[in-house]
C-alpha cells in the first residue's frame, strides 16, 4: 500500500500542479505539503489531510485510509493514536 505522501504526490503531479500551487489552491502550508509528501510530517492533522483531498477531488477517505496505514504515528487532536495500527 502507497503511503500518505506517495498518494498525495501522485494525485498532485496528476493535476500537473506544483507543491506551491496544491498549497494555493488548498490553504495548506506549502512547507506542511513538502513534509507530508516526504514522509518527514509524522502527524499531520486529519483537517489537512481532508483539505488536500478536497482539493484535488479525491475522496477524503482513500487518503485518509492510506493515512492510517502509514508507519508513523497518526493525531487527530494532537494526541497520539497508536491504537490505529
């Protein structure tokens, strides 16, 4: 299974878009793009998750299920959520 960073980056690059422009069109910091997408955001919150998936049409769950999949821990309130994997 692709993690977070590989399905975001895929369906950015899908749109032709640059990080710069998901973060435009998303309100997503581009910084917080650049680490989700390299895997260095080891808790991105679900808000922007959601927020990205909105924004390049994809349904929030199927990045959202990748998210959950991921090795690295996941928040949705800033608390640690180990009991996901």
């Amino acid at each position: 299974m692709l993690t977070l960073g590989q399905q975001l980056r895929i369906h950015r690059e899908r749109h032709g878009w640059s990080q710069s422009e998901l973060s435009r069109r998303s309100g997503v910091p581009q910084p917080s793009i650049s680490r989700i997408e390299g895997g260095a955001r080891l808790q991105p919150r679900v808000h922007l998750v959601a927020r990205l998936a909105r924004t390049l049409g994809i349904p929030v769950e199927g990045l959202l299920v990748a998210w959950l999949y991921d090795d690295a821990p996941i928040t949705t309130t800033g608390f640690p959520n180990s009991s996901m994997h």
